[in-house]
C-alpha cells in the first residue's frame, strides 16, 4: 500500500506512463487497484475527489476531451526522468546530547579548503520544499553585503500567505495542511517515529532524571518536586489581555512591577520568569538598595525579602549515578526554580553557591529597580515595525508591550496604538477588546484581512530566526534534521543567543515539570506556538494539524516534525516564547541537479547531529536566497568541502537502480533466465548517464583504438575484474566481468554487468580491455542490471519462450515488490503490462495461464497408457534399491538413538538414525551443490521404473533422494517416496532427474516405526490425539530400544520397527508410550 502522497502519485504516474499518453480515472482507478490492492485514497489524504488530489500534484494533471477527463504525465525536466527515490520515512535524525558548546569551538576548526561549482546556479534552479506551510517558518539574514564590515539589516523574507496563528481559518488550514502536505493518519504515525528517535538523550533527559532520584540514605526527600499550582495559566492570561486593551498604561506599569528583564538591544530575552496579574510583586522603596556580598547565599535570601519574592527553599541532594557520586542544588524563590545540573560538585557548598549565582543571574535584571522612561513617537515608529517584522503571522499588543520593555527597557505610552498606527509598515486589527499588530508593506496598508476561526486571546508568538554571519560571512552550526540537499535544518551555536537559548531551554524543562498541568490548553489552533512533550522532553512548537486525539507539531528549535497527543500539548508562556525560533533551513549550493533525487540519501542522512562550519554562497542574498540559504558547508574537524563530497557520494547513490519498496517501478527487462529470474534496469538519471559514458568511450574506442592490445587475459589476473568488450554481434561495447572458467583456461564465461546477460567467449580470441584503465567513473559505476525473480507457483520447462511472449521488448513494464526466495533470497516480484486494449494485466498471471493450456494439449496429444509398471506394486519397497540401516538387535535393551522427522500418529511416524547424521548431512550438502543449476529433467516415461533411485526437488527447494513406487496418470505424473526423510508426494515425471552412483552408497534413513506395547483408547487414534502426540515427538532427538520388527500393513515390503521411545530433554527422562497411557490417549496392548 502506497503510505503518503509521493507514492501515490508515483504510482499514478507509473500507471499513465505504461499507456501511450493517456488514461482515463476510471481505467486509472481499475488499473490503480490491480497494482496496489486499494482503491486510491484521495480522501484519507485529504481530498474532496480525485480530480482534486490530481490537479496539486506537479508530476500528472488532468486534460479533457470532449468533456471526458483524462489524466497525462506533465513532461519537464524535473519529471523527465524517473528517479522519485521518495520514501514513506525521512532520512535518520537526531538532536544534540547537550545544548551549551564549547565556545572556542570555532578557534579549534581545521582551516577549511574552499570549494566552488563548476557552474554557478541561480535561483531558478532551486525546487522548494513540499512540507506545508506551517513547517516553513519565517527566517532573517544578518551578513555582510560583501566580506567587509558593511552589514545588512533584517529584511523581510517568505511565507507572506501563512495563515495567521493567532486568526487562523481552521476549515481552511485543515483543507490546505491534508491536501498539499498529504497528512494522514498513516503518515502521522510514521512522522511520530523520528520524534521517538530523535529526541537528546542526555541533557534534558538526565537533568529530569536526576531530580527524580531520591538518595536512599538521605533523611528528607530534597529533590522530590512539588506539585504547586502556579498561576499564570492561560486562563490568566486572558484576563491579562482585557486589562491590557481598557487601560494600556495601568497595564503596563502592573507588569512592570512583576517582570523587569534587562537585554541588549540587538537580542531578544531567553532568561524572562513566568508572572500573573494576581501577584504583583510590589516595588521596593527607593531607600532599598542591594549590594553584593560574597555569600551568594545569604545575598539571594536578602535579594528576595527586599523585593518581596517569598521564601528561598535550597534543597541539595547527594547523588549516585552509577560509578559517579556528586552533589545537586535545587532552590526555589516564590514561582521560580533553579538547578544546579548540570554542573557536577564533589562539595555540597560549591553545589548551592553555584545554584544561588545562577538565581541571582536571572532575578536580579528582571526584579532590580530601573528607570521607567516612556518611549517617544519617533522611538516608537522606529522600533516596532522591526519587531513585528519577525512575527509575520502578527502578534497581541499586550505581549508587543512586554517584549518591548524587556528589550529596550522603556514603557509604551497608554496612546502608542494611536502612534503606530501612523506607520505605513504597521497594520492594526482589533478582535473584540483586544489589538493585533502585523508587520505590511507600505502598499498593503488597509488592505481588510479574513478572520475566520476561533481566536486563542492566550495565545503568544515566537520571534523568527535571524540567521547572523560573521565578518568573514561563516558561521558555526549544528546540523539537526535533514529532508534532502535542498532543506537541511540548522541551528547556531557557540553564539551568546544559543547559550542564553540553552539556559532558557533548562529553565523550561524545570518549569514545565512543576506547572504542566496549569497550562493544559483544549484549544489548539494550526500555527499556534504551544509546548510540547515528546519522550519526557519539553519543546517549543508550532501546530501544523489538528485532529481529534493528535497533533502534528514542527520543533521550531530543531526542524523536526512529527506527532503529538494532545494531552502532551501545553501552552507557551510568553516567558519561554520571547527567545528566537532556533532552527533556519538553508540548502547545499552547486547540488541543485541532485535535490529531487536526494530525500533518501544515506550520505546526506549521515551529517545529522554533526557540527560544521557554514559559509553563504552568494554576496549580494535577495529575498528567495533568504528563504533558504545556499550554503557552502566544511566538516569541522577536516575543514573538508560537504558539497564538493556529496556531490560524488550522491551522484553515485543516483546511479545505483533502486526497486520502490512500496509502490511500482517502471523497468525494462534485458534478459530472462529459464528458472524464473529476470533482469531489469532501472530507466533513471543515473542509467543515461552511464549510457552516454559508455557511448562516448565507445566512440573513443571505435574511432582511436588503442596503440597496443590489452594483456592476455587469465584465470589468475581476472579475478573481480570489470572489462570493455566488443560484442560481435552488436558491434557495441559493454562493461562485463568473467565468472567462470572452463578447465584448460581457454574459454571463459562473461557476465554483462548492465545487461544481465551471459556469454561464453575464447578468452584468447577477443580483446577485453580493463576498465579502470580506461575510466575510472564507469569502472566504479554499479552495475546496472537488478536480479528480480518472477513469483510462479510452479515453474515451466519452457519459461523464457512464455515469458518473452508475455513481456514487450524495449518498451517499460510496471514492477512490483513481493517477499524474498526462501531458496536464495532473491527478490521475487509481480511484473504488468498493457495489452493491445490499453489494459493493465499481470504477467505473472498470463504466463500460468499459458502453461495451463499447454499441459492440458499435451495431455491430449499423449494418449499411449502403461501396461505393467502398475502390477507388482507391494513387491517393491518404498526406499527401492537403497540399502537398510543398520538396525539394534531384539531383545537386547540396547538403546538406539533417533530423530523424529514426521509424526502422523503413535503408530505411523519416521525415524532416522542418529549414529549415520553426519554422514547424512555430508550428502545433502554435496546434492545440493551438484544439482543446484538443474530445474528440470528430460526422462522419458519408458526410462522410469518402480524401485529405481533418483533425484528430486521438495517444495523447501532442496534436493533429495527420491525412490518411484508407481508411475500414474498415464505417465504424466509418479508417485515417489523421500527416503531419507519419510514423505510420500506424486510428482510430474519432468521433476525426475537421474541421481549420480556416488550418492547411492548411503542406506536410506527413513525408517518407519510404532510405540510399542500401546493401543487406541478408542480403537482409534483421534485427532485430538494424532496431534498430542506430533508435539510430544516431532522434530526431536529421542532414545528408543527396538522391541519387535513387523511388515507394514499398507506395503508389504516395507518393515515397521516397534519402539519404546524415551525423551530426555528435561530433568526427568519421559516414557512416550506411559505418558499416552497418562493422558488417556492410549491404553496397554494386551
């Protein structure tokens, strides 16, 4: 089944390419549920009908004649070629085990060696993400213009049609997020699988860890977290909004009493504390000053009387980790809580002073008194367009009001709504009492806006990411999610925003432990930030889509997205949403020929987790470029080029044939074996590059030949060899490889690597010139032919006549995957085709049919019957000619050791003899390697006699030895018996294939016994007790003693051994013939 809408429209796809040019949605509908067994699910991936889910995909649309509606390929480069690599997952990813870096990490980097394209690309060449829209959040760009210290201000870049997150029209978005990213909940499962194997293992996990541990030998719990209800709940917040919008200036001057923050001007605040309305923290005097001491102690307590915050609580806790033993501070002041982890200290004093200074770090700028200077007109039209700018989906003016204190340290005037609302970059909406504020273009100003949907008045924004290069346009990073060569996500570290980001990260973690349960939130709104849990970690998201128990979020901090219930989603306090959205996506420059080719690279997927050095790849970056930044990448430890690596690593994962693991491939069959395989290519962008190298050295070959000739070619010097030959007959040249040599050396068998083919050819007679000689990319190219073999119940004699009438030459079919052989593991499949009606139908099924029809006229054409190999069936054993084992003797208790290969009831089973198993196994091995290439036999019916010994294949695909009791049916089928195994089968007298002398040595190992000394309970073995005893000794190694030797009732010439069986696998050695008596199975024989 097709899992998400790239493979459904790669199926689409296939089915209309097997077609002339068209096909119509009911004949697409029909042939769509042949290959995929399910009717094509527009609707579970969010689509009215089918023409919907048609007309958004960039690869088919839909043309009408005469009214009729059909449904062709659209032909562009980007489609040309079949190379979807797609699949149902994304690539590997994974998140850092810990959020601070060392921060002369860029001091430690290898120096880089700069790579450049051979061609410079534009940005027409760029293909877009097809992640919704939700995921793609705004980013900025601080660089120099040039490599000076010219520096370029933020500027506006993408997304200007995304929804807003605080107005959004769920009908809507629901409709735009299920049709264009194809979210189900099929696809939501799989996106919740890189959630669970993603998330930091250390870190955040540890610290939680940590302060759950409770030390056995400590006398109180210090660690153990208190549940309580901290008040600044959504709820709250509500109310917060009100009194913000009737009295802007009280409101103000309240939340100024609660959270004083103080920052530079060029950053936001990540280091803000959660604050309500109802407790306001009164402002101390003006005669209360504070003065630092060096008892960090003693100063937060004094700290915290003066400014009213409530009690300091400092619980230390002793640890023990495994091997590692330290101390851990946890203090909390009034609503806040801070930890010592995770620092280590072997002193319990180091551990709290270390936690008291962080406390203080963070109270301290927000509670200290400072100047509370109202913000002039100009200041006002000068700064808060920039800061609406970074909230393109608007943002509340009572947390405009907030953040805007917190990052200039001055109030806005009770009339500043009035004031911006001046500014032709600023537009204003009002919902009920409350003001939204949106960053426009001067020329969009006034222009009315749609507002559909429920408002979330709680509801908080997160600023955009502003990506910052240094002077020499480079920056430090961390790779964390990658989609393909065109949306790799990452973050900056080693960057005073990533460290304050990561304090603010712990902090978060701490504070959601505490007081998730106040911020339980049953309003969740597609673009709303809100925090999410995912295996115990908290993380700032965005909401994508909403359905009745799951949400799927995006990690605005890592570039993940995946599943989230909807009990594990908690609003955003504004405290936690003021620092920047982490992740920025940028794509790999001069790649821009493998971007719809690299979603399911191994060599892209490797670089998650890793840190490298970024550099912008162009000078002068436009809005597209800012979108998603063309990058070049260097690996931090080498200094070595990414892009110039991956360019060969993926050029090669291009050229190597793929087979879709769900869905259809369209192949090209190149050469067909008689025992079912068949060799196919792949048509793609890698196989016509090969070809036009292979024609190019073909054209040097045929037009320049080389001066001397090639060395002669041996057994010895061409062992894993790739050579070019000529082939006669076409007169083309193809890469091949000798597989086989004949015994004196002068013949060789050659294996066309592209082709599937074999040949035999005089090895001294052509000309085999090495590869690697001659070019080293096609003699590293992989090989192009893919071994498949066609699913049949049984095989034909005659299977590569069928098998080419069923299948066009030149000209594609439509391949799907099914299990692996038992036999050899090779990949067997289902192959499609058109008729001359334009009708899809399986060849598989084409060929048994055929074969059907020739079995039954050559039944009728063979019309002569048997006369006497029917007669004197008894006198002939079932293990014919074969010698008999040798056999204990009666009556002498000497134990006979056995293994039970089939049991049917306690008188009806077979035995082989321990004492000969490895002789057994030693012939097996040998059988199987002899007659492993042979598939059928070509015996007449004349040549088969009762008795006679010979080779057959079992349904396991193994070869055994097979005795013919009877020939039936007029000689078109025999019955036979396995005589080393114990199973009679009738088999079709082409599966008989004379067995060599060599292996007739062996005495047959079946030997047919009975429990001795047992009757039925019921005169007869019931089925309830046939399959009773099969479990007590089928498969076993046993130990019998022969008791008596008695000729078989159904064939005379068969011995059947009475046995007492004795089991020893367990501590007391069970008698089977007593324990059937004990299970009122079986009675004693009298």
């Amino acid at each position: 089944m097709a899992s998400n809408l790239e493979d459904v429209y790669s199926c689409i796809r296939s089915c209309v390419i097997s077609t002339k040019e068209r096909l119509s949605l009911s004949q697409l509908s029909k042939d769509y549920r042949m290959l995929m067994g399910e009717n094509i699910p527009f609707r579970k991936l969010g689509f009215n009908s089918l023409e919907e889910l048609i007309n958004e995909s960039d690869v088919i649309k839909l043309v009408k004649d005469r009214n009729e509606p059909y449904v062709v390929v659209k032909q562009s480069e980007k489609s040309a070629h079949i190379t979807k690599l797609v699949s149902s997952q994304k690539t590997p990813k994974s998140r850092s085990n810990a959020r601070l870096r060392n921060p002369s990490f860029r001091s430690q980097m290898s120096k880089t060696r700069n790579w450049r394209p051979a061609v410079n690309h534009s940005v027409n060449n760029y293909y877009g993400s097809k992640r919704p829209q939700f995921v793609l959040h705004s980013q900025f760009l601080n660089a120099p213009s040039v490599r000076s210290k010219v520096v370029i201000p933020p500027t506006s870049t993408i997304h200007q049609q995304f929804p807003s997150q605080i107005m959004p029209n769920k009908e809507n978005a629901h409709k735009r997020v299920a049709s264009k990213a194809g979210l189900s909940s099929e696809h939501s499962t799989i996106n919740m699988t890189h959630f669970q194997s993603q998330v930091p293992k250390m870190g955040v996990n540890e610290r939680l860890a940590c302060l759950k541990i409770r030390d056995d030998n400590s006398k109180e719990n210090h660690v153990q977290i208190n549940a309580t209800q901290h008040t600044n709940t959504p709820d709250m917040s509500i109310k917060k909004s009100h009194s913000n919008t009737t009295d802007p200036l009280l409101s103000t001057k309240k939340r100024l009493s609660q959270k004083m923050s103080e920052l530079s001007q060029d950053r936001d605040s990540g280091t803000s504390s959660p604050t309500t309305d109802e407790q306001l923290t009164p402002s101390p005097s003006k005669n209360l000053e504070f003065t630092r001491t060096e008892d960090a102690v003693a100063d937060l307590k004094l700290f915290a009387s003066l400014y009213k915050l409530g009690d300091v609580e400092v619980n230390v806790s002793h640890m023990n980790l495994k091997r590692r033993k330290f101390f851990l501070c946890k203090i909390k002041v009034g609503q806040n809580t801070y930890t010592s982890y995770p620092k280590e200290f072997t002193v319990e004093k180091d551990a709290e002073n270390c936690c008291c200074e962080e406390a203080l770090a963070d109270l301290i700028p927000k509670y200290k008194r400072r100047s509370l200077l109202i913000s002039s007109e100009k200041d006002i039209l000068t700064r808060i367009p920039n800061m609406l700018e970074k909230h393109r989906n608007g943002i509340w003016a009572w947390q405009l009001s907030l953040d805007y204190l917190d990052k200039y340290n001055e109030t806005l005037p009770d009339n500043y709504i009035q004031v911006i609302d001046a500014s032709p970059c600023v537009q204003i909406e009002k919902i009920a009492d409350q003001y939204i504020l949106y960053h426009c273009q001067p020329g969009d100003k006034g222009q009315q806006r749609t507002l559909i949907g429920s408002i979330n008045p709680s509801s908080v924004s997160v600023p955009a990411n502003t990506v910052h290069f240094g002077e020499d346009n480079r920056i430090t990073c961390q790779i964390n999610c990658i989609l393909s060569a065109n949306e790799i996500w990452c973050e900056q570290i080693d960057t005073e925003e990533s460290i304050a980001f990561a304090k603010m990260f712990d902090r978060m973690q701490v504070f959601y432990q505490e007081h998730h349960k106040n911020f339980t939130t049953t309003t969740i709104i597609p673009g709303g930030y809100y925090v999410a849990k995912i295996d115990g970690i908290y993380n700032r998201v965005r909401a994508v889509h909403v359905d009745n128990e799951e949400v799927s979020c995006f990690t605005i901090d890592y570039g993940d997205e995946g599943i989230v219930k909807k009990t594990d989603i908690f609003a955003l306090d504004r405290a936690y949403a003021s620092s920047q959205a982490q992740a920025f996506v940028c794509r790999l420059y001069g790649l821009e020929d493998l971007y719809d080719v690299s979603s399911n690279s191994v060599s892209l997927a490797s670089l998650v987790g890793n840190s490298c050095l970024l550099e912008l790849a162009v000078d002068c970056p436009t809005e597209d470029h800012i979108m998603v930044l063309p990058i070049f990448m260097y690996d931090a430890e080498t200094g070595q080029s990414i892009n110039e690596k991956l360019l060969r690593d993926l050029t090669m994962e291009l050229a190597t044939p793929h087979l879709k693991q769900e869905g259809v491939t369209e192949v090209y069959v190149t050469h067909v074996e008689s025992n079912g395989d068949v060799y196919v290519h792949v048509k793609s962008k890698g196989y016509d590059n090969l070809e036009a190298l292979r024609k190019q050295l073909e054209e040097q070959m045929n037009t320049k030949p080389h001066a001397n000739d090639p060395p002669i070619v041996t057994k010895a010097n061409s062992n894993g060899k790739l050579y070019f030959l000529k082939d006669k007959s076409s007169g083309s040249w193809f890469r091949c490889s000798i597989i086989d040599w004949s015994p004196d050396g002068t013949m060789a068998q050659i294996f066309y690597v592209d082709l599937g083919q074999t040949a035999v050819i005089t090895a001294t007679d052509e000309k085999l010139y090495l590869l690697s000689n001659l070019n080293d990319v096609l003699s590293n190219y992989p090989y192009q032919a893919c071994r498949v073999r066609i699913a049949l119940d049984k095989m034909p004699k005659d299977f590569v006549n069928l098998a080419w009438k069923a299948m066009p030459k030149d000209k594609p079919i439509l391949l799907k995957l099914l299990d692996k052989s038992e036999e050899d593991g090779v990949q067997l499949v289902k192959l499609f085709r058109r008729n001359l009606d334009e009708e899809l139908i399986c060849i598989n099924e084409s060929i048994s049919l055929q074969m059907e029809l020739n079995k039954k006229e050559a039944d009728v054409r063979f019309k002569f019957k048997l006369t006497d190999l029917g007669g004197n069936i008894n006198q002939v054993p079932s293990t014919g000619s074969l010698k008999c084992p040798p056999l204990p003797k009666i009556g002498d208790n000497q134990f006979f050791q056995v293994y039970v290969t089939v049991a049917v009831n306690p008188f009806n089973f077979f035995i082989q003899p321990m004492a000969s198993r490895l002789q057994l196994n030693e012939m097996m091995r040998k059988l199987q390697s002899i007659y492993q290439g042979v598939q059928y036999g070509n015996l007449k019916v004349e040549d088969v006699l009762p008795g006679n010994i010979y080779a057959s294949k079992f349904e396991d695909g193994n070869w055994y030895r097979t005795s013919v009791i009877k020939v039936i049916n007029s000689g078109a089928s025999v019955s036979v018996f396995f005589c080393d195994f114990g199973y009679y089968q009738t088999l079709a007298l082409n599966q008989l294939v004379p067995l060599s002398k060599e292996f007739m040595e062996l005495p047959y190992q079946a030997l047919k016994a009975k429990v001795a000394d047992i009757t039925p309970k019921n005169k007869k073995w019931t089925m309830e007790a046939c399959e009773e005893f099969k479990k007590l000794i089928e498969g076993k190694n046993l130990y019998s003693y022969l008791i008596s030797i008695e000729k078989d009732v159904l064939y005379e010439s068969d011995i059947v051994l009475n046995l007492a069986l004795i089991d020893t696998s367990s501590e007391d050695d069970i008698n089977i013939g007593e324990e059937l008596i004990k299970r009122d199975i079986a009675v004693v024989e009298k």
